[in-house]
C-alpha cells in the first residue's frame, strides 16, 4: 500500500480483499467493505457510491494497521468494536466470546420457554448478547447475568446501558462451580464445550484470540455441563427450565446428564443448518 496518491476506494478494495485471500480470510471481500466502511464512517452501501473517490493519506494511514490485523487472523469484531447479534448491535472484546448467529437459537428457545414475568439466569454471559437479548423481547423480566470473568461483565454492563437496559439487567462475579444461592425461573447457558482436543483444530481467529476459559471444558468438553446439572435442584424453580447451547456430538451426553440430575421433557433443538444446538429439560413441579 504505497503511492498515496494512485489510491482510490475500488483500487484499496480490490487490494485488501486480495491481501486477505492469501491469508486464508473467509469471505474476504465481506471484510475488506465492512473494514473500509468502518474507518471511512460509511456504510456498505456508501462504499459502493464512493468507487472512485480517492483516499487522503491520513485515511490510509488508518486502513493499514487494521488490515494488517485482520491479516494476522485477529478477528473483524474485535478489531471493529462491535457485532451484531438478534439485530441488535453489542460491543465485543478479547474479554468476551464473539456472539455467533447459531446462539440466536438458544433466545428463541427461552422466549418459547418464558411466560409473561418472570425471573432470568444466563450462566456465562460474556457480552451479555444472549441474557440481554431476552430481556428486550421480555420486557417483564428480571435478568441475571453470571461469569467468572470481571473483564467479560464490564463489557455486558456498557452493552447494558447502551440498550437501556440496566434497569432490569444485573451481573454478578462467580465461579459456575458455585452458582447463586437462590432459584429461577428460566436459566440459560451457551458455556464452554470444546475439549483439549478439538481446541488445537480451531480457526486460529478463535484459538489464538479469543477467551480460552470461554472455550475449554475438559478433556471431553462436558465440564460444564456436569457442574450445570449438579446445581440444578438449587437454581431452577418447580416448573423452570434449563437450556444449554452443545456443540454438534454432545447432543446424547448432555441429554444423558440432565436426564441423571432428575430434569423431565428434555429434548434437543437443532440450529437451521441442521445440527444439533440446544438441549433443554424442565425441573418436576
């Protein structure tokens, strides 16, 4: 990316889509419009009105370092500040997992659960994309955000108050190996499920960026899931819920584990590519 002055808007979308090509980036075109959008405060849209608007050296002078982040494979959210998740923007972090689309499965799921009031526990919340969410739908509900990271709850607090959402949102610090003391109505969880194996094998945009602890669960995958289904007596009300999101083999050992802890109706739902997503189950009345 030198001579300056040759530069126009096309001309840096074709190189930096090129650029990110070599480096294994998936859907590079994607990336290099919103990275360019982004600094340029324009939307993708402006982008493609802008083709020949050539570029001053100060906006180059802020392009280059961000490509060459995304080029290291650190990923667009990070290097944004922000993503999307049920059409509502958050803030993200290194504190925090990215929030993925496949995860809006499991708010549907809650809201099908939910009754018109009620209280919300979401076990490790991260950026608070999955609790927050709910509450927006859920305008009667009280929402619990739980995680062992103080980093991570400063990231869902700021999402918090940028939706307004603070008022009925309230985060607590802990460890999921002792969960509050005190039941809900509906408690939810996308917790760590990768095992030490699978973990090596990931995308590095997740394996050398992303929170470990918000990924690693053992040598199975299913640490989690065990310490979940050893509390449930004590944070599900009679009648309430548990729904946890699962990676795509782990479908029948958590079924199994919930099954073992006394939970009834418990079924899974798949995501819309078909795998399986969310296993749920009900505490007896």
């Amino acid at each position: 990316m030198s001579d300056v002055d040759a530069w126009t808007l096309l001309k840096l979308l074709r190189w930096t889509t090129s650029f990110f090509q070599d480096k294994g980036i998936d859907n590079p075109r994607l990336d290099a419009e919103l990275l360019i959008a982004h600094v340029l405060k324009l939307d993708r849209v402006g982008v493609y009105l802008n083709y020949d608007r050539p570029l001053t050296p100060e906006e180059l002078s802020l392009i280059r370092p961000l490509v060459k982040r995304r080029g290291q494979r650190e990923p667009l959210q990070y290097i944004l500040g922000n993503t999307e998740f049920w059409s509502l923007e958050f803030k993200v972090s290194p504190a925090v997992l990215i929030p993925r689309a496949d995860t809006e499965v499991l708010v549907e799921e809650a809201l099908k659960k939910a009754d018109d009031v009620g209280e919300l526990l979401d076990i490790g919340t991260g950026s608070g994309a999955i609790a927050l969410s709910f509450a927006y739908e859920k305008v009667r509900w009280q929402v619990t955000g739980f995680d062992i990271s103080a980093a991570a709850l400063a990231v869902a607090r700021g999402n918090a108050d940028n939706h307004t959402l603070e008022s009925r949102c309230r985060f607590l610090l802990g460890d999921l190996a002792q969960l509050p003391e005190r039941s809900f109505d509906l408690v939810v969880s996308n917790p760590p499920y990768i095992s030490s194996s699978e973990y090596e094998a990931l995308m590095p945009e997740v394996r050398n960026h992303e929170p470990s602890q918000a990924l690693l669960a053992g040598a199975d995958g299913l640490d989690c899931y065990r310490l979940l289904a050893a509390q449930v007596d004590k944070i599900l009300k009679p009648g309430g819920w548990l729904l946890c999101e699962i990676g795509c083999s782990q479908e029948q050992p958590v079924f199994d584990l919930l099954q073992k802890a006394g939970l009834n109706e418990i079924y899974c739902r798949q995501d819309y590519a078909g795998n399986p997503r969310v296993v749920g189950g009900r505490r007896r009345f």
